[in-house]
C-alpha cells in the first residue's frame, strides 16, 4: 500500500520530490468522498451543499429574494456549521506539529460526524441536523487541507482547478488538476446515482468508509515516520 501510494504521489507532483509526502493521493480521495456527500446534501437534504460555501451563500440569496424551491434555513446552518467545523480545526492545527497526525485526527473526527449523520438518518427525519453534521466535517477537512496547502488538491472546490487547467501550460500540474475534477465528477455521479435510487445511508456509507480509510492509512504513515526518525 505505502508503495502504492509514493508512485500515485510521485505522478501528481513529478515537479516536487517527496515534499508532500502521501497527502496528495490521500487528498484526491477525499475529492472523490465530496462528491459523495455533496449528492447526499443537495438530492437529500433540502437544496444545499455541505462542503461548497460559495454554492450556498448564492443559494441564500436566491432564497431571500423568494426561489420557494431553496431554504434560506438550510443555506445558514450549512454555512454557520462550516465555519464552526473550520474554526475548530484551526485552533487545533497550531497544536499538532506533524502534518500527517493532524490530517489523522481530523479526517477521523470527519469520518465521526458523517457516521453520526448516517445513524441519525436511519432512524429518525431530521434534516437540519444532517445538514449540521455533515457542514460540520467538511469544515474541519478544509481547516486542515488549507493548513496543509497542498497546491491544487483543495478537496472541496475546482474553480480555480478548472482556470489552472485551461490558462496554465499543461504539465507538470496538469495530472494532479485532472486527477481533482475527475474525482469531484466520479464523487458526484456515484452520489447521485445513490441518492436517487438507495438513499442518504446508501450514499454516506462509502464516504463513511473511504474517509475512515484516509484517516487510518495518514495514522500509519505518521506512526512509521515517527519510528524511523
């Protein structure tokens, strides 16, 4: 797996030996796990994204101005439980010094909330606090992928992906660029089918799993370079 993971590393950043480490894999993999959740959000719960604040802010202004089909309630606790997630990740990052444990702990802490969400959807309907939970994770993933700052992998928006692909020259970003829009798409349409036809828990799941899986593989790495130190 370790080995797996240098040679995806090594084929997103050929410009950049070993700087990041097994993070930009990893990170594309979360791409792919917003994909996910962001289908659960706007199919599922009320119109609204969990991971992109931008489609949210715009969404509450269509709602304001009166759109009966977007919930001004549902675009505000989206976006004020994103900068809570945010926030919390922020006062925690100062005080982890190694990147790979503070990717750990808070991809694990997102991996929790979206298993909170999956169980709570199970049981009873409760789309606000779905909404909470899953805006919740996602600002403590974009806490720590803006701490880590991994150029061009930022998981959760490809606007300025999109522009570097079409006015930068193509290679040596190029593949990563690529790598991201192609696992937002791929996270969306395996979302979407999903949410359509099985539902929230169908859909989280695998975000659930991938997630855990993120968080488990940057713990290991983290605990085999503390040893070789």
């Amino acid at each position: 797996m370790n080995s797996l993971l240098d040679r995806a590393a090594a084929r997103l950043f050929p410009d950049v030996e070993g700087h990041h480490g097994v993070l930009p894999p990893l990170l594309v993999v979360l791409t792919f796990a917003t994909g996910l959740v962001d289908a659960v959000s706007y199919l599922g719960l009320d119109r609204v994204f969990v991971a992109n604040m931008t489609g949210n802010v715009v969404f509450l202004g269509f709602a304001l101005a009166g759109d009966v089909q977007l919930s001004a309630t549902a675009s505000l606790l989206a976006v004020g439980a994103f900068v809570a997630g945010a926030w919390a990740g922020g006062r925690l990052a100062p005080r982890i010094a190694r990147p790979l444990r503070l990717f750990a702990l808070l991809v694990a802490a997102h991996a929790v909330l979206v298993t909170a969400a999956l169980v709570l959807g199970l049981v009873v309907d409760a789309k606000h606090v779905l909404i909470v939970l899953l805006a919740l994770g996602m600002g403590l993933q974009n806490a720590v992928v803006r701490k880590l700052a991994v150029p061009d992998l930022t998981t959760t928006v490809l606007t300025m992906t999109l522009t570097g692909l079409a006015s930068d020259r193509p290679f040596p970003a190029f593949t990563r660029r690529f790598a991201a829009v192609a696992a937002m798409f791929a996270g969306a349409l395996a979302g979407g089918l999903l949410q359509l036809h099985h539902g929230t828990a169908a859909t989280l799941a695998p975000a659930l799993l991938l997630l855990a899986l993120v968080a488990l593989t940057a713990a290991l790495r983290d605990a085999a370079e503390s040893r070789a130190r």
